[in-house]
C-alpha cells in the first residue's frame, strides 16, 4: 500500500464530492460578481483578524466586532452570498472531519 497513492486517491474524491463542487461553482458565481467578491473578502479578513486575536490569547477589538457583525449581516441579506458562505461552511466541515480522522488515526497510546 502506498500511502502517497491513497492520499491522490483521497484529494480525487474531495474534489469529486457534491460538498467541493457546489463550493467551487458558487465561488466562481460570487468571484464574476467584484462588488460581492470584494465584500466577502472582506468579511474573510475580519474574521481571519479575529480568530488570530482569539488563538493568540488577546482581547478582541470592539470595532472589529462590530464591523464584522455588520459584513456578516450585509452579506447574509443577500442570497447569492448567503449560499457562498453555507457552502463555504459545508465543505470546510467536511475537509475538518476529514483532518479529525486523520487525527485519529494517528493516536499513539
């Protein structure tokens, strides 16, 4: 058994799933659209802001927060980007339990 086979085999199969294809085809409506895809890259780095300041033990900016909140409140309001963001969320679990089986797997006792 080579593992680096079982490991294309496994990144063929992510990009064959419903979860990476629907991502894909909705990233590439949301990036054609430049106001939207601007916004949500936006959103994107306040919340890459956050979760850094989160991981590094600081106090979050009470700006940032509220901007951030009212990204995710703009974007949700709009269909298209709402459907991004679910999608995005769907495949991130699904690539997330992935790595948690790995994980697992790799336990020592």
């Amino acid at each position: 058994m080579n593992i680096y086979d079982i490991a294309h085999n496994l990144a063929r199969a992510i990009r064959n799933s419903d979860e990476f294809k629907n991502y894909k085809a909705i990233k590439d409506e949301v990036t054609a659209v430049p106001e939207l895809n601007d916004m949500l890259v936006d959103f994107q780095q306040k919340q890459f802001q956050i979760q850094a300041a989160q991981l590094s033990g600081q106090e979050l900016d009470p700006e940032l927060m509220n901007n951030f909140q009212q990204s995710l409140q703009i974007l949700t309001s709009d269909p298209k980007a709402a459907e991004y963001l679910q999608a995005e969320m769907t495949f991130a679990t699904m690539i997330s339990d992935v790595y948690k089986i790995l994980e697992d797997a790799m336990k020592i006792d």
